[in-house]
C-alpha cells in the first residue's frame, strides 16, 4: 500500500447508476441519494484520472432500516447484520464487479468496516434479537452505558457511543463467541470481494488485544480511525494492536497551520516530531485532510492558496494520503451531514484548478518513488523557514508549504546541505512546472508567488506525468531578482549600489 494513493469516497453520495436520477439535489440530507457501486464503476476514469489509484468505499454490510432524527443509515455505519450486505448500494455481484473493474485498472479496493457496535433506535431498552444475525444475545454486548469519560479507558471501551434517538450497542469483544466470529468474518470478506485494503472505524472502543488477531486473520493492509490527538496514544495502536494508523495527531495541527497567515508552522513541525517519536513506522499511516466526520478544510477559509498547501501535506509527506472526494470540486461543507454532499451535481469535470492541482501532486509522488525504491519507507525531514513556511524533504521530493495565502510572495534560499541538490541542476515545480537551477553550491534561490505551495523535483526525476505539456523556465538570474526584492531591510539596495560601482570600474578598467 505504500506506492498507494487513496480517495476516499461515500458510496451512497457519488455517483448514481445510469439512467436513474436522485431527489437530493445539492444539498446534504440525511436520506439516500441513490449512489451505488455500478454508479462509482462509471466514473473510475473520473478518478484515476487525478492519479489516485485505490478508492475507499462506505462499510458494505445490511444496516437498520427505517427513519431516525438523524436520518437513514445511508452512511453504512449503522450495523444490524454484518452477514448480509446493504442493498441500497447494490448486490454481492455489483460489489464483485467494482473490484474487478479496479483491478483490471490496476487499481485497489479498500473497504471501510465497522467492528466496536451495531446499531439500534433504542438504548437502555435496547433487546438483542436474530435480526442482528450472529449477535443475538446478551452476552454478546457490553451492558448499557454511555461513553462519557475520553480519559478513562475502560469507559471508552466498554460502554456506548451514540444516543438514545440512534444508539450504537457495545459489542463484547472479550467474549470468544465474539471474537471467533469477527476473525471468521474478515478474511470471508476479503475473499469473496477481492479486498485489498480495509479502514476500522471506532478502533480505540475495542480492547488493545482483540486487534493483532483480528488484523492477522484480515490478511490486508488495516488503516483504523484512532481519533485522538495524543501521538503516543495513538501510535500505541500501531505499535501494540497491530493496527496502522489514521495519523489524528497530525489533523489539528494542520489546519490550524494553514486555516490563515497566523496559523502556527512551528506547531505543525512540532507535531510531525512527536508522530516520528511515537509511530512504530509513520510511512504505514493514513494521512488526510478531509473525511466524512469533519468539516471540510474548505469551511475554514475561501483562500485557494491555504487550501493548496493543506491539500498538498498529505500528498508530499510520510504515510498513504487519503483525499475526500469534492475537495477536487470546491466542496466545502461544515460539520456532518455537511460535509456529505452529493457529488453528481459537480458534474466529474476534469477542467477544474484542483483536478490538475491533485493529478501533478500524485505525479510528483509517483516520479519520487520511480526515481528511489526506498522513497516511500524514508521518513521525512521537515524544518521551519520561516514563520510561514515549512521545508518537508522525503528522499527525492523537496516541497515548501506556505501559509502566507494567495496575496502574499516572499522568497527564500533552499541550502544544499537540507535538499540535497547538486551544483548546477536543473530543479523542476511539479504545481506550477516552473524550472529552475541550482547555484554553484547547489543552493537553490526558490521564490513562494502568491503563497502557493512548491514540490521539487531534479529533472531527471520528473517523469513523463511531472508537466507533460513542458516547464516555465525560471532561471538563476530572474529568482536571484525575485529574491533580492525581498530581501530584509537594505540589502537590495546595497547589492544595487555594488552592481553599479562594479559596472563602473569594469567600464573604465
């Protein structure tokens, strides 16, 4: 999974079989809109377009039926069988069919499952029954409490989520009954659908030593949502449950970095270390932006430059980077069921800034790991530049984010000794495919216009999907302007008045 990139996709939400139509509009509901897996095999091309190469779909299996305050279980995370499949999404036979259509591609399936509860309209009254298949009997749940102490472990495990409108019953993942079940379970499913991936919802509500077992029986990559943004408690899951991480440590400080022009880099650096200190191995965890359970980045700010550099993370550093689907398209939905849209009503262009912005990005990752096979196993660099950029170095790729935002530039000097960059190369901007080169000392003199993002390559690193329509040559002498203009107080000056008193003795010499 390491050479993977992933797009994270709501079945229910992105694209309707053809020839049928959905009464949702564009606006987000909490009813189904229709969206299948015949639907998602129309718009694969859509997708692998962009460069991603693996689509991670909403959890498959039957959910309870019917309307709740919140709406129908279009999301697929409202168990009630887990033996049978939703049919709102389509048959076992249309699930087969998506994955051959992937595979045939070269593509990979990644299903998203749920194992901590099922789901039911009622909480302390709440009856097992055979409608729930396997888990038809008291002894195969937790007894009735809500989790309401994030610090208290046992807590978190061992009682609830949800609330008494729509409540998540805890299964007892101690019981063997249990156990032996959802072992049996996962590697059935992964066999009969040709899975190549699976995401874990609820991970930190299982007991730590139900998940080695569980992920051993899987047989597949196992990326889990571990939501908490203590590096060690989270790393602990990868480390002791043999579960790799969605990297939530790194969530916050992310959007805090890029949400404006005083958004902390020191922060984001600072975050990354301790991601480094505590993952057993940062390059095997999930890394994202944007996901069902959180406001799109794009509510925070209209700034097409912040949402470039925020985007761009995922894609330039350790990890598998996982994009939700409309970031391409400008979504920029608010807290569930917001940030859940429909996704026809966009219209699958591929003309949009952001659908070329995620297919060099992807580009540029490729070209990275064609040019080294250890790329995806290094572990990043990352350093300040300044208050508002940071320099991220992974094996051949050499990026500068920046949270100055669209109006603002600056320039800045890229020492040899952190990129790597020989005397005189030829260094090529996979975003905006301007080339440049590097000095005598291989120094690189990069300018940041209008706070939009740099991913570095050499040249001879950049593929033929790094800028296939040519490079905007930028030379030395042009950055080296760009620099001295921005210079602090006055050095552009002084190197003006040497310029001139040199050119004056050379004249008369």
């Amino acid at each position: 999974m390491r050479p993977r990139s992933i797009y994270q996709l709501i079945t229910d939400r992105f694209a309707l079989p053809n020839g049928t139509t959905s009464s949702c509009g564009t606006a987000p509901s909490g009813l189904y809109c229709g969206g299948t897996y015949t639907g998602i095999i129309s718009e694969l091309d859509y997708i692998q377009g962009m460069g991603f190469d693996t689509i991670w779909i909403s959890p498959v299996v039957e959910n309870i039926g019917g309307m709740t305050q919140y709406g129908e279980a279009y999301h697929g995370y409202w168990t009630l069988n887990p033996d049978n499949l939703n049919d709102h999404f389509g048959t076992a036979d249309e699930l087969k069919s998506l994955s051959k259509a992937l595979h045939d591609r070269g593509m990979y399936l990644m299903v998203d499952i749920v194992i901590n509860h099922v789901a039911a309209t009622s909480s302390s009254g709440f009856v097992p029954n055979p409608a729930y298949g396997p888990f038809s009997k008291h002894s195969d749940y937790h007894s009735f409490c809500w989790v309401k102490d994030y610090n208290n472990q046992t807590n978190v495990e061992d009682c609830w989520l949800g609330d008494s409108e729509v409540a998540l019953p805890d299964l007892n993942t101690e019981s063997q009954h249990v156990i032996d079940y959802w072992y049996d379970w996962v590697p059935k499913l992964v066999s009969n659908y040709s899975i190549d991936a699976l995401r874990i919802d609820t991970v930190k509500h299982v007991d730590m030593a139900f998940w080695p077992g569980f992920t051993q029986a899987a047989g597949v990559y196992s990326v889990g949502e571990v939501w908490n943004g203590d590096a060690k408690y989270v790393g602990a899951y990868q480390k002791e449950g043999k579960v790799n991480p969605l990297n939530y440590p790194i969530y916050d400080p992310l959007v805090k970095a890029f949400q404006g022009s005083d958004g902390s880099m020191d922060d984001l650096v600072s975050g990354i270390a301790q991601v480094k200190d505590n993952f057993v191995d940062p390059t095997l965890s999930g890394v994202f932006l944007n996901n069902q359970d959180n406001p799109r980045f794009e509510s925070y700010t209209q700034d097409t430059s912040l949402r470039k550099n925020a985007e761009a993370y995922a894609l330039i550093g350790d990890g598998i980077p996982i994009v939700y689907y409309g970031s391409e398209a400008g979504f920029n939905g608010g807290n569930d069921p917001d940030n859940r849209e429909p996704f026809w009503p966009a219209g699958y262009k591929t003309d949009t800034d952001m659908y070329g912005f995620f297919k060099s990005l992807n580009a540029a990752r490729s070209a990275a790991g064609a040019a080294s096979s250890s790329f995806y196993t290094t572990q990043m660099s990352v350093s300040a530049l300044s208050d508002n950029e940071i320099l991220i170095v992974k094996g051949s790729l050499v990026s500068v984010l920046s949270n100055r935002g669209s109006s603002g530039s600056t320039a800045l000097v890229l020492p040899s000794k952190s990129t790597s960059f020989p005397p005189s190369a030829h260094v090529v901007d996979a975003v905006s495919c301007d080339s440049m080169t590097t000095d005598q000392d291989g120094d690189l003199n990069l300018p940041i216009t209008n706070g939009l993002p740099r991913v570095l390559l050499l040249a001879e690193h950049q593929g033929p999907k790094v800028c296939p329509g040519g490079t905007n040559e930028l030379s030395t002498l042009e950055s080296k302007s760009i620099l001295n203009r921005n210079l602090p107080g006055h050095l552009p000056i002084l190197n003006f008045l040497s310029l001139g008193i040199i050119g004056f003795i050379l004249t008369f010499w």
